[in-house]
C-alpha cells in the first residue's frame, strides 16, 4: 500500500467523478431536494386537507330526528355540524362518502331521557375514512357534553352538588422530556433515512468506478500502470466513501434547513388557524432531538459506510457492465432497508443478539442514542462488529480485484 | 561464430518460455487460450504477431503485461519476472490494446498526466514529457479537450501518448490500427518505426498482412494458441515457398479450412 499512489487515483476519481452528472444527480441533488420536498409538500397537503375536513364541517344526518326538537335545536347551533335532511339511505350515503356520519336516536329519544329511562343513540362511521371518524369524534364529543349538561340540569333541579358525579379528577400528566419524544417519534426515522441516503449514495459511483470501466474499456488501461491493485482499491473505495458521506451530509444540512424553516411556517399557520387538528399536526413537525446524539448517530454510521461502499464496489466489480451492475445494485437497497425497516417496530429491542445484525443495530442504537440514552457496552458492541463487517468488506473487495477471472469477465 | 552473434546482439528484452494459459469455460469445459508459446524479442526490433481473430493474440500480450498470470511457463521482461515482479515490469512496459480505452471524462491532457504519476514522475518531468509527444504525435490542437469528443485517430494518438509517458523500454501494441483511417494509420505505423530506431523493443500484433511485411523484424505466427512458425520475412519466404505474406500465413496455419475451423470454434 502506497498513501501517494492511493492520493493519486483518489484525486483522479473524484474530478472524474464531480463530471458525472448522475453521481452529481445523486450524491447532491436528490439528497438535499428530497427532504424539503418530502416535509413541505407532506405538510402542505395534510394541513390543507385537515382545515378543509373542518371548513366544510361536519355533515351529520339525525335518524328520529322527530322525537329530539331539543337536541337539534343545539346541534344546529354548533357551527362544527351542518344537519341534513333525513333520508332512509343513509347507511349507504356513509359508505358512499356523501354522508360523514349519522345520529341513530330511538323515536321518542327526549322523551324517554326526561322520565329517566334509559335511552341509547348511536354514532354510524365508516372505519378506516379519515373525515368519517373525525365527525365521530366530534359528535361523539357533542353527544357527551350534551349529557353531561343535562346531569348536571338535573342535580341542580334537585339542589344536589355537582360534585356527585365526579368523586375525583382525573389528569394526565407527560413526564418525558422534549428531547426524548424526539427521540421515540422522529429517532427511528433518521436512521433509517441516514442508511438509504449512505447506500444510494456509493451506489452510482461504485457501479461507475468498477463495472462502468470495465464497460468503457478504462479498467484495462489503469490496470497497465504499475501502480499495485491494492493501491487502486483503496483510491477507488475512498471515492465511493467520499460521495456516501457527502450524500449524508447534503441531506443533513438540508433536513435541518428544512425544519428550521418549515417549523416556524407550520407554527404560523397553526396559530392562525386556531383549530386543535392543526396544533397537534405542526408539534408533530419540530421535536427536540439531543445533538450529542446526532454526533453519535454519525460516529456510528461511519463503519457501516464503509461496509456499504466495499459491498458495493464487490458486486459491482463482479458485473461486466453498468446494467449487469444496477441490476445487483438494485435488490441490495431492499435487503438493506429491511434490516432498518425492523429496527422502527416496537418491541423489537437492542440486546446482545440484535447489536450483531448489522444495519438493524445501527437502526436500533440511533433511536437510544437520540432520546437521550446512552448504552455504552451495546454501543462499543456495535462500533466493533460494525467495523469487522466493513473489513471484511473491504478485504474482499481487494481480494475481488485481484482475481482475473473477475476483472477479464467475458 | 556463435561468440560475434553474442557481441553483436544485445539480450533479449523480452523471454517468454513455454507460456501456457486456459481459461475455465461453464459450457466448453477448459479452453487453451495459449499453448506453450516461447520467443525472445531484443531491443531494437519489431516482433510481430500475427494470428487470426481468436487465435491467442490478445491473451499472449496479456501475459506479457502482467495483466494476466501464465498457467503455466514463465516470462522474464527487462529482467523481471511477470508474476513475482509484476510492478517492476508495467513500468518498463507500455501496453495499448483496443481495450485499452480512455478516461472519457478527462482532457487528452489530463489521462496523460494521470499515468505519469501512476508511474511515479514528478510534475516537471511529465509536462516536459507531454510537449514532446504532442509534438511527435500532432496532438497540440486537442490536448486540452475531453476524450469522450475525440475521433478514433485523436483517441489512438492520445493512447500511445498514455502508453509512452513514462519511456518504457518494451512497448506492446496490440492490433494499435485496427479501425483508423489510411492517414492515421500510416502516422501510426511511422511512429512505431521511429520506436525501434530509438532501440526500444517492440511486439505488434495485427492481422494486416501488409503491416507486417513494412514494419516487423521477426514474424511469428500465432494458430490455436500456439506459435506455429516464426522467422524474418526472407526466412517464411525461403520456408513455406511463397513470396506473398498471406500465402505464407495460409500455409503456416495448415490452409484455408483450419482458419475456417478455428473461427467457428
């Protein structure tokens, strides 16, 4: 191994790489596009749909509607419900999305509550129809204030304390801390953003660097210098290394851009809106993350990288052109992504079994590390095997180069 | 007698014994690209090899290039051995094939200085290197353009201009007018000539008959893997009876059906 030789290739690869325009295409454009995209333009539709959801209102039928005058009288005057007129269909009118929900009342509903028998109204939804259960929820929430008004009607009436239907309060108190909600809700998605962005990343220079010479003739002729083939591995390999990390740190910049910017317009809007759908949407948008664990996330990725960049050099080495290559390069990014998929299910946990998957570790120590928890044996664990992993790599990717049988493939 | 022979002549450059080479095939089994092959190449001189599609050509010059390993025999360049020196001799060997290609996102300029660091020169050396093959080989007008807009001559030129970067005492051209029109061809073929009178030691594989008639010292015939003849031009000439070069090669291979046999194999 020859530093100055390895300089050598490396330089060359990577001016000859910075003239590609699909290695540009991946490694900056899409990576740092794809998140304001993503975020913006998800954000953008799910906001419109849900203020819509509640500009329109709730459409609502009432089935007996005859035997509550009283009941409709204050539905009317709620400004979240529009009351249509009755119809027999209104079953299929739910199912056909004309109609989002439907009051099922007994004939003489207000008639049976004001003698004190028990009466019961029900909520007809469509399972699974987002605006369907919204109106149920809000109905639902109508339904029960409504109840509870009469209640306590009622004990007035009889000069009894309202206290008598609530014998305690009952709250709900969150002892997590900012960062470690973060951390639970966004610490699994980053990872598993960070690993495809550092796979699709080498991706196109690996196949270009290896099979993309062999195709255009190129291989031969580097291979006629004297320089050793260790040397040109190693200068090859740190392009590859070089555009994945780029390819992270692209998206990085640009994910916090992002959410610098969208959280504060998402807030905005939110408090323009006033409407508590909208609220809860935007919180979503901007939690806290520990950047001591964002540091820790990077430190850990680096290994893995390199095991990626060796992969991909090897399979694509293998291949005797660009389309042969992409053609294995394809399915890795999915038996890649199942690995990460995995780590974002509950229950399944780090311990000293899954900190020796690779990939799955990684996806699992970055959601620890980014709420905050620092498991320090599991994470020297899986620094060490990931590092193994990526020697291996790279051990067979110079033995791979040195095989004739591989470079003169016919 | 033999005592002036070993005055006047220097050593051979280039020593190949009994060079053997198969390749494991899934569906014909092993196949012998090169068939204990041997010859010996002095500075000063051309060898030609000269063989059909097929015939072992490439594979032969690739073992001399280190790119490949022998199976069996052994081939000393320069005084090192091809597989346990391999370094020592790329750098005293320039290779130019047809798959030896350009960097075709890099200037004319650039894959020139990029092997001449490849093989260890320093800036000074390998610019002055680089204004005297442009200049030997008319290259000035695209020097600093990109491979990939080059016709197939500027390619070529640029080629041998990457292959001689670094002066290598052994120069290997493997079929180096294949495909260029009449002019460069001919610029080809004269820059080669100017190789050996500079006492660089030359091996020129082509299927072109009347190259090798102009260009080479020594013939050697390349059937099936196997050198089947070898000798200067008068020597076949004397041999096979025949004053026409491709007679002579028709002869040597064992006539018109053994090329027709070992094309279809």
């Amino acid at each position: 191994m020859n530093w100055q030789a390895i300089l050598i290739v490396y330089l060359k690869e990577l001016k000859d790489q910075l003239r590609d325009r699909r290695t540009i295409i991946s490694t900056i454009v899409l990576p740092t596009v794809i998140m304001p995209v993503m975020m913006f333009g998800f954000g953008v539709v799910m906001t419109k749909i849900i203020k819509k959801a509640q500009d329109e209102g709730t459409n609502v039928m009432i089935v007996g509607s005859a035997g509550a005058p009283e009941l409709i009288k204050a539905l009317k005057a709620d400004p979240k419900f529009r009351v249509v007129a009755e119809t027999g269909d209104y079953q299929q009118r739910i199912a056909d999305k004309k109609l989002r929900v439907a009051l099922e009342l007994p004939a003489d509903f207000e008639a049976q509550v004001r003698v004190g028998q028990p009466a019961t109204a029900a909520v007809l939804y469509y399972e699974g129809e987002i605006k369907s259960g919204i109106g149920a929820r809000e109905l639902e929430g109508f339904m029960q204030k409504y109840r509870t008004a009469l209640v306590e009607g009622r004990l007035k009436e009889r000069g009894l304390p309202l206290e008598l239907t609530k014998p305690f309060e009952l709250k709900r108190r969150n002892v997590a801390p900012p960062e470690k909600v973060g951390g639970a809700t966004i610490g699994g998605f980053i990872p598993y953003i960070i690993i495809i962005l550092c796979f699709s990343g080498a991706m196109y220079p690996a196949m270009d660097l290896t099979a993309g010479e062999k195709e255009r003739g190129t291989m031969e002729t580097l291979m006629c210098s004297p320089t050793s083939r260790i040397n040109i591995v190693f200068g090859k390999f740190l392009t590859v290394l070089t555009a994945s990390v780029a390819t992270m740190v692209f998206a990085m910049i640009s994910m916090a851009g992002t959410a610098l910017i969208g959280g504060s317009l998402f807030a905005g809007k939110a408090a323009a809106m006033q409407s508590a759908a909208a609220k809860s949407a935007s919180a979503g948008f901007m939690p806290t993350i520990d950047p001591a664990g964002m540091l820790g996330v990077f430190a850990l990725v680096a290994p893995v990288a390199v095991f990626f960049a060796a992969l991909l050099l090897t399979v694509s080495l293998f291949a005797k052109s660009y389309k042969e290559a992409q053609s294995y390069a394809g399915p890795l990014i999915i038996v890649v992504i199942i690995p990460a998929v995995f780590g974002l299910l509950p229950g399944i946990e780090l311990s000293a079994k899954t900190a020796l998957i690779p990939i799955l570790n990684l996806s699992l120590v970055c959601k620890e590390m980014l709420s905050g928890t620092w498991n320090w044996p599991f994470i020297g664990l899986i620094f060490g095997s990931s590092c193994l992993y990526a020697a291996i790599g790279l051990a067979v990717c110079v033995k791979m180069f040195n095989r004739e049988d591989v470079m003169f493939r016919a | 007698m033999y005592l002036v022979y070993f005055v006047v002549t220097p050593n051979p450059m280039i020593e190949a014994h009994n060079l053997t080479k198969t390749f494991k095939d899934k569906k014909r089994g092993v196949i012998t690209a090169v068939d204990n092959v041997s010859f010996t190449c002095r500075p000063g001189q051309i060898y030609g090899l000269l063989g059909a599609n097929g015939a072992g050509k490439t594979t032969t010059l690739r073992l001399l290039a280190t790119l490949l390993q022998p199976t069996t025999g052994t081939c000393v360049i320069a005084g090192h051995d091809t597989v346990r020196a391999s370094e020592q001799v790329r750098a005293q060997v320039g290779f130019l094939a047809a798959s030896t290609a350009l960097y075709g996102r890099l200037t004319a300029r650039e894959m020139i200085t990029y092997f001449g660091e490849l093989n260890g020169m320093g800036d000074d050396a390998i610019h002055a290197r680089i204004k005297q093959l442009a200049g030997e080989l008319d290259m000035h007008e695209f020097l600093d353009r990109r491979c990939d807009k080059f016709s197939t001559g500027m390619k070529q030129k640029t080629s041998i201009a990457r292959t001689l970067v670094h002066d290598p005492a052994v120069m290997i051209f493997d079929e180096p007018t294949l495909g260029l029109d009449v002019m460069t061809a001919r610029a080809i073929v004269k820059f080669v000539r100017r190789c050996r009178e500079r006492g660089k030691t030359v091996i020129y594989s082509t299927h072109v008959m009347s190259e090798v008639e102009k260009l080479c010292d020594i013939i050697g015939i390349i059937h099936d893997g196997r050198l089947v003849t070898e000798g200067t031009l008068p020597q076949l000439r004397e041999r096979y009876a025949e004053p026409d070069m491709e007679e002579i090669f028709v002869k040597a291979v064992g006539g018109e059906a053994a090329i027709a046999a070992a094309l279809n194999r």
